[in-house]
C-alpha cells in the first residue's frame, strides 16, 4: 500500500494515543497495561485502514484486538477511524502497533495469543522476495511461538500465487488445515466474515477471495 507522506501525520497518531501501543516491547510482560480486561487476544498483521479491526472490536467485545502495522501513515487512518467509532460506543477492546511483523519475534509473550490474522498480505511476486511474504516459514516460526497451543491463524487473500505458496508453506511446516475455500463469499463462514478494504474492493470486481484457517503442530 503506497501512501503520499501524511501532512501532520506525528500530530494526527498522537492524538489517537490511547489506542495506540508506544512501545512492543512492554507485551513482553503481557497486556495487563494495554486492555483493562484480560480476554482472548487476536492479533491482525498488516491490518491498512482498519476496517476489519475495527468492526471484529465491535462485533466481539469479549476480545481484545491488536491491529499491528508497519506504515505509520497507514496506521494514522486505521487509528482516526476507530477513535470515531470509539465515539460511538465505548471500546476498550482495541489497541494499534506501529512497526513490523519481525519484531513480534522478540517483544511478544510466547504463547500468548488465541488467533493471528493475515488479511490480503502484499504478495511478493518476485521469487526472490519470498522470505517477505508473511506466510513464508520464516513468519510462520514467529506465529507459532505466539499463539497457545490450540490458537489458529486465519488467512484471505485474493492473490491466488500467493494463496498457493502459502497452502505449501503451511503443509511443509507442519500444520493442520483446518478451512480451506477458494470463494469464501460463497461458504456458510461468510455470515460472521468482516470485510477487509482490500477484501470489499476486490469482491466488488468479483473477484473471488481464499481462505485458510490453520492451526500448528506441537
Ligand atoms: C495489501 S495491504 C492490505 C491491508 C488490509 N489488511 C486490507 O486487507 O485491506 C497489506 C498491508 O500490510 C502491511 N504490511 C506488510 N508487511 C508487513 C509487515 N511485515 N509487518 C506489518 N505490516 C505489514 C502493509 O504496510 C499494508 O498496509
């Protein structure tokens, strides 16, 4: 996602700060200081503008989210978005992460999280690119020793090169399928499905989006 520099962009984060996590590092100690509540934790990866963050926070009180992203720019309209609907209603069960997915490695609680999202993550066409896509074994390491034993990562994406590299990663890394749709508009998990920006854009064009659902190995 390529985005003209934000005028004010510092100004406009800071004045979303309650939302905001300032520093990774503190999950290291857990989320004692980031959520008044302590409930399941779903972390998206990549979450662009918010919406799916924003509406799953909604949709599911009864969990806290962490909607992490490395554009700072990007972030700013993810975080003004969900101020405004903080607005609305209260919302406690919401917080952002500026920066990348590599530093969950060192700064995130191991086992710790109940559902990892990857939503339309950019697809690295080059195949010299493939360690950066986000469903490469090298992410995947990562993802395991954050979630507990039993939690799942759910993936959608529209890319079907992507879709299929990841289907072999996940194999090759040793995990259990768990859903696996080539038209998840079409598939009864469509009822609880909250659209991405990407997700409504590229169905809109009738593109169909895939999905998986796995879980690890232990
Ligand atoms: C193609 S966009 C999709 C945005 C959103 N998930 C959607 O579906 O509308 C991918 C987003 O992932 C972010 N991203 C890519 N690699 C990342 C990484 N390693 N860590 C955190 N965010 C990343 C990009 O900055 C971009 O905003």
């Amino acid at each position: 996602m390529r985005m003209r520099k934000k005028k004010h962009g510092a100004e406009r984060i800071e004045a979303c700060a309650e939302l905001l996590i300032r520093d990774i590092s503190t999950l290291k100690g857990g989320y004692a200081s980031v959520f008044p509540d302590e409930k399941p934790l779903h972390l998206e990866i990549g979450c662009g503008k918010g919406n799916f963050a924003v509406g799953m926070a909604k949709k599911y009180p009864d969990v806290n989210f962490i909607a992490m992203e490395r554009v700072a720019d990007v972030c700013c309209i993810a975080l003004e978005k969900a101020m405004a609907d903080k607005e609305e209603r209260p919302t406690d069960n919401l917080r952002f992460l500026i920066g990348d997915a590599k530093l969950l490695r060192e700064n995130v609680l191991p086992h710790s999280l109940d559902c990892i999202y990857l939503n339309f993550s950019d697809p690295w066409p080059k195949a010299g690119h493939a360690k950066r896509r986000l469903t490469h074994r090298g992410f995947l390491e990562i993802y395991k020793g954050l979630l507990k034993e039993d939690g799942i990562l759910r993936f959608k994406t529209d890319n079907v090169g992507l879709f299929d590299f990841s289907l072999e990663e996940f194999e090759e890394f040793g995990t259990e399928l768990l859903f696996l749709t080539r038209d998840l508009h079409s598939t009864e998990k469509n009822a609880d499905n909250v659209m991405t920006e990407y997700e409504k854009n590229f169905s809109d064009k009738g593109t169909p989006i895939c999905s998986a659902w796995i879980r690890f190995k232990q």
